[in-house]
C-alpha cells in the first residue's frame, strides 16, 4: 500500500469516528429531556391572592375543559413550540420588580412590556393556549429559588415529563432538573383551585387523602 493510500485510509478511519461521534452527541442532545415521574399533588391550598384577581380580569384563562387531554405529546413540533414560545416571551418583556398593591403595578397582566416572573408565566401559557395546547396540561406552579426568593413558573405536562418555562433561562428543563423548592400549583381538572405539591418520595398521608376527597366532593 503507498504512503498516499494509507494517509487516505487513516483519514477516512478519523473522520467516520469524527461524524460518529458528532452523530452521537446530537442524538445524546435529543434525549437530555426524557420521562421523568409528574408532579405529585398533595391537599388542596388557597390560590395565590395575585391569581385569584387574574381570574376574575381574565376569566377566559381559567377555564378547563374535563374533555382535553393532561399531557401533550412531546412530539418534534410541540417540542419547536415550548421552545419557540419560551424563548419569544423571555425576549419580549423587559424584567422588572413589581410591588403589587399599588394601582400602577397591581395585578398579572398578559403581554407588558414590562412585567415580574409573574408576568412571563401567565403570557406563556396563553401564547400556548391560543397555538391549541390544552389547557389542562398548562399549570401555573409557585416556587422558591435556591435564594429563598418566591418565583412563579410555567409547568407544561408532556408524554416526556413535566417540563418547567422560566423566564430566569432559555433552557426547558424538567421539574427535577431545576434547583427549586416547588410549593403549589393549579389543579389539572379545574385552572381556579391550586394544590400544594407533595416534595418527592413523601407519601401522601391519610389525612391529605381525606381532605382531597371533602375537596373533590364539594366542588
């Protein structure tokens, strides 16, 4: 074999492993994101005040329809579209502190152009409910930050796990990945009423059982 045939072989030989392995780590990519076991509710809870002032300004993006489905299916176009939407609203409104109780700054508004965490979470989930997603897999969830700072974020329920839009990353992270300590969220059969959320391999105990079923029962 000449010089020339070995230095071709030897460069085929390092390029096929070059592809291989860039071949890898886009398919190593596509899967960062794979099922991970859903949010556990645990007692039925108040309402954020905020929230509850949400409803009644917008009554329409707190309606849930017992017919649709929980999850969506993390296929490649609602995929393209929890990206697209997270990463459009975090870029469409200028962060800013809210102190709500003054007239100026009071309440969740959809679409400021300048609005709180708060702001960006309920824009999100209507942005995705006028693209067609259901509405009760679109849940609202309260949260601290590792800083002990209260946060609220978007909460998609997918085939692939309950994945977090935040405005603080572009990232689309499950609810295990992020470093929060997660306190409620908005029920699944009715967008009004919320629930606090049982921390991970804690057992739901039986006097949370028989409060949720008094709950289920009056409502």
């Amino acid at each position: 074999m000449t010089r020339t045939a070995s230095a071709i072989l030897a460069f085929a030989a390092l390029a096929g492993g070059l592809f291989a392995d860039e071949a890898h780590a886009r398919n190593r990519h596509s899967q960062d994101i794979g099922p991970s076991s859903p949010i556990a509710e645990s007692a039925p809870t108040l309402a954020p005040f905020q929230h509850v002032r949400f409803c009644l300004r917008y009554p329409s993006e707190c309606k849930s329809d017992p017919m649709e489905n929980e999850r969506i299916d993390m296929n490649a176009e609602n995929s393209e579209l929890l990206d697209r939407i997270n990463r459009g609203v975090n870029a469409s409104i200028i962060p800013m502190a809210k102190s709500y109780g003054t007239e100026l700054q009071d309440g969740w508004t959809i679409s400021p152009s300048m609005g709180d965490c708060n702001d960006f979470a309920v824009t999100k989930r209507h942005e995705l409910l006028q693209s067609g997603l259901p509405a009760r897999a679109l849940r609202l969830s309260v949260v601290t930050t590792a800083s002990g700072v209260g946060h609220l974020v978007l909460v998609v329920a997918t085939t692939k796990g309950d994945l977090v839009l935040d405005n603080l990353t572009e990232t689309i992270r499950t609810w295990q990945q992020t470093d929060y300590h997660w306190l409620k969220i908005q029920s699944t059969s009715d967008a009004r009423f919320w629930y606090e959320i049982r921390t991970p391999g804690v057992a739901v105990s039986q006097a949370d059982r028989k409060i949720r079923l008094a709950y289920r029962r009056i409502n």
